[in-house]
C-alpha cells in the first residue's frame, strides 16, 4: 500500500546549470537548481541537508553542506564553485 499526501515531497531534485565543465585551472562559477514536489507535480516547501561532493563548494560560504528551504512556488538557484577537475554531485536528505 503505498500512501500519497499533497503535502509530502515525492521527488527532489538538485541539478546542475550543465551537464559538463571544461576545467583549465580557474574556479568555474555555476548554478544548482534545486526543488521539490509531491505526487501531483505541485512544488513544496521542504527542508533539506544539501552536501557536495568532490571538487566544489558553495560560493557564499565555502562549505560543502548546509541547510536550505525549497519554495512551494518554483525553483530556487543557489550559486556553487567548482574549484577543481573531477567529477562533482549533490546529494540531500529530508529533514
């Protein structure tokens, strides 16, 4: 049985402004696109742990985790510094 609430987020996303980055050795400044939905597609506010991973911080204060809002109205942008080549992600956790 599964059980869906309008108020509960099915899907959260986190996605990159591009799917790849040409590093040649200075910090490349991009975006990360995050929100969430429930089952309808409807966007929720919801608070999340969002973390970093491999070379790339977020750009206002170095850090590679912190705690952010979705917005029940759109997406939110939240701007990030890849400092290094590798391969970069993110990942959250509902809190």
């Amino acid at each position: 049985v599964d059980m869906l609430a309008n108020t509960l987020p099915t899907n959260v996303y986190a996605i990159f402004d591009k799917d790849e980055y040409n590093f040649a050795g200075d910090d490349i400044s991009a975006t990360l696109t995050i929100y969430a939905q429930n089952y309808a597609g409807q966007y929720l506010a919801s608070n999340l742990q969002l973390s970093l991973i491999g070379p790339v911080k977020f750009t206002d204060t170095g850090k590679k985790t912190r705690i952010v809002t979705t917005s029940n109205l759109n997406t939110i942008q939240i701007p990030i510094t890849i400092t290094g080549a590798g391969i970069v992600n993110a990942n959250f956790k509902l809190l």
